[in-house]
C-alpha cells in the first residue's frame, strides 16, 4: 500500500519543503488550519498542492498505517501528535528537539516498527549533519589525538540581511525567542563545566571561520549532553564544547531594554508575563513580505597540542533569503523534506532518533542542498 506524507502546519518555516515534497511521486497533503489562506498563500510562492482543514478528528481519520506526519506545529503540540502517530501506526518527523517524553516513546516506537525523527531542521538539524561529519573527519584524518585538546564550536543566527536599529527581525515566534533567553545555559570552557541563568550575560564578540565580520554570541541552552550525542570518543580531551546563538555585533546593545525586562520575570510565569513585550517587539520587527532575512551557521573543530593547532575543520552557511524564500525558511524545512526521504528509504532504525549520524547518508542531505542552491563552504 502507497504511504501518504501529511504535513501538519503551513507557517513561514513551511513552504520551501512544502514544495519539493509536493513535487515527489509520494502522495502528499498540507493541514492547516485555514485552508483557503493556507491554499492561497501557497499557490502565490508557486506551489499548487492538496490543502486540507486541519481539525484532528477527521485528520487522524485520513491516516493510514505507514504514513509519515510531519509535525510544523508549535513544539508544544508535538508529544500529542506524536503519541496518536505512535497508536496508529505511522511514522512521526519534526524538526524540534527530542524531548524527554519524545525520547520516552523509543522503545514503544521501536517495537512497532516506526520511526520518530527529530532535530532535523537548521539548529538542531544541520549544525548535528555538520558535527558528525568533522567528528568522522578527525578520526580518520589525525593520526594520534592523546595529546591533544578539542575546541567544538558551533554558532547559528538569523537576522536582516540590512542590518536595523534593533539588529535582529523576527523569523518565528516573537514570545518564542523571548522564551529561549530565559532558559539556563550550560557549555565546556577551559576543560570545565560552565553555567547561567542569563545566557545573555556570557555575550561574546566573535568571527566565525573564514570570515572577518565581528558576531556577537551567547550559550544556547545546555550543550554539555551532545557531547555524547555527537559520538566524541570517551579519551577525546574537550577544552571547549558550545553550541551558541549568533547575533549581529551591537545586538546586546540594542536589546539592553529588553534583556532587562527578560531579566527580571519569573522563570515559571515567563510565558504569561512576556506576552505583552513580545506582541508589541513583533508588531515593530517582523520582516516585511519579501524582505530578504540571512543565515550563518558556522561549525568548527580544533584540535591543539603545545599551544599550536594540530588539525581543524569547519562547515559554513551565509545564506540569504532570495527568489525562492526566505534562508531561514529554506533552511529549516528542507531538511525536514530530506528526513521524510530517509524514513521512506529506510536509513532510519525504528525508534526515536535526532538526526542521522551515518556520514553516507548526510553527504546525501548535504548534496540535495547544494543542487537546491544552498552554498555551503568546507574547510
């Protein structure tokens, strides 16, 4: 029996994956709240589809075993989503991080032959496909590593691509970035366990590799657990291990107003209490139709022995947005797409899974991005 692709979620993430898939032999259905605006909007950036009203009773009811439901819905619709696709019988991918209760549903997931994947859009998503790669190519490349010290970095931002006043525009959710900066951040620095409540507080000025231009960066969350996620060898010496939000330089400056009112909520009503602050910054600083946005996603690897380095390696993405959608966008969901290629070809083990680790598989990923015209630069 075919399996069917059903896309839950059209928001401004959505569309450049929306298209290739549509343009696939797999049968494939866009849900969404509003069809009719869904519809138009769709076919205004060129992609003529089957749009459907999302009210979950009569969706679950067009979902067959063996499908796969792709979940761009907010984050906190996707363990509901993902519990249902587990009762039925059908494959689950988001671009979202595993969270506890997703990475509880493995076994389960596991024993039904399905696979949930997660973690594949930009960051998580392709900052991980880059990780695993440097991490492969320091294994083979380095004859003898005991000596030396490991330097992980991996920075990624969306922004203008003609700087404003405030230096940054809203891509997604307003609240939701306002959110993220009230979550403890935690990161390796000179051999030692780091932490904050206010990763903003641990700024840093920065360039990235092979570039000039000064960034401004913070701590995203808490980096210590990819360490393991990413496979680095248990006798590999980290000195330094971050995986960080990159920001114009004069960001800091430019938000000091706000990051004084994030400051000050409290961590449990942040939600609540953001919500005014938010809506007003995303009535002033959403990106206007067609404003082109950028993207930088840098990702390094050092190593150093004596004081001098011994091996590095780095991916880059600049990217900006253009004819064919905004960078964010593009490249959020289209990786999302490649990951619903993979579970349909069968490179994903069932169970619960980031994204894929396996090299072959992700110099496949990579590839379609580049004949879908999206630079990326290896050093």
């Amino acid at each position: 029996m075919s399996k069917t692709i059903h896309w839950l979620g059209a928001g401004l993430s959505s569309t450049p994956g929306i298209r290739r898939l549509s343009q696939g032999s797999t049968p494939f259905v866009v849900w969404n709240l509003d069809r009719e605006q869904t519809r138009e909007s769709l076919l205004a950036a060129g992609v003529n589809t089957d749009v459907r009203e999302l009210e979950f009773p009569a969706f679950w009811g067009n979902v067959r075993q063996g499908d796969i439901v792709v979940s761009m819905l907010p984050a906190t619709m996707h363990m509901d989503v993902a519990r249902e696709a587990l009762q039925r019988g059908t494959h689950f991918v988001s671009s979202s991080y595993v969270s506890p209760d997703m990475r509880a549903l493995h076994d389960q997931a596991s024993a039904a032959g399905l696979c949930f994947v997660n973690e594949v859009g930009l960051d998580p998503g392709i900052d991980h496909l880059f990780t695993h790669l440097l991490a492969d190519r320091f294994r083979k490349e380095c004859a003898s590593h005991a000596d030396d010290r490991l330097y992980f970095r991996s920075y990624c931002g969306g922004f203008p691509k003609h700087a404003n006043d405030f230096r940054y525009k809203f891509s997604w959710s307003p609240l939701g970035t306002l959110l993220a900066l009230t979550s403890p951040a935690r990161w390796i620095e000179d051999g030692a366990e780091c932490e904050t409540s206010r990763p903003w507080e641990a700024l840093k000025e920065i360039t990235v590799a092979g570039k000039d231009e000064v960034f401004q960066a913070y701590p995203n969350r808490d980096s210590v657990p990819f360490v393991a996620q990413y496979e680095f060898d248990p006798d590999w010496h980290v000195e330094e291990f971050i995986r960080g939000t990159l920001r114009l330089d004069g960001w800091a400056e430019a938000w000091q107003s706000v990051l004084e009112q994030v400051g000050a909520v409290d961590r449990a009503a942040a939600a609540t209490e953001l919500e005014p602050l938010a809506a007003s910054l995303g009535r002033k600083y959403s990106y206007s139709p067609g404003e082109p946005d950028r993207v930088v996603l840098s990702v390094e690897l050092e190593a150093r022995r004596d004081g001098r380095t011994t091996w590095s390696g780095a991916y880059v993405i600049d990217a900006h947005g253009d004819e064919r959608g905004q960078a964010m966008a593009r490249l959020v969901s289209l990786p999302v797409s490649l990951a619903v290629d993979s579970v349909l070809a069968g490179d994903f083990a069932p169970g619960v899974h980031a994204a894929t680790n396996k090299p072959r598989v992700i110099e496949r990923w990579l590839a379609a991005l580049a004949e879908l015209g999206e630079e990326i630069v290896r050093r």
